[in-house]
C-alpha cells in the first residue's frame, strides 16, 4: 500500500480489508455477481489534519 500521513501500517488497516472481504463474499454467496475493487485514498482527511 501507498505511505499513509497516520504513520506505519497497523492492525486497523487489516481490519478493513478483512470488513470488505467478508462483505464481498457474503454477497457473492447469495448470488450476486459482485466485483471487490480494492483501492485507497491516501490524500483525503488524514492529509487535511496535519
């Protein structure tokens, strides 16, 4: 992942991925054709605050 204002990478950016994966495949097993594109964006309310 790109550099992040908030420091080094920790445990609440693997709980996102793993929110969203569970989401996404929840979906996909009732049947709904759904696409997981993963993405950030880094420069938002973080950059804003420092």
């Amino acid at each position: 992942p790109p550099p992040n204002v908030t420091g080094s990478l920790h445990m609440g950016h693997a709980l996102n991925n793993t929110l969203q994966d569970i989401l996404i495949r929840f979906e996909r097993m009732r049947g709904r054709d759904a696409l997981w594109q993963p993405g950030t964006d880094h420069a938002g309310i973080a950059t804003q605050m420092v």
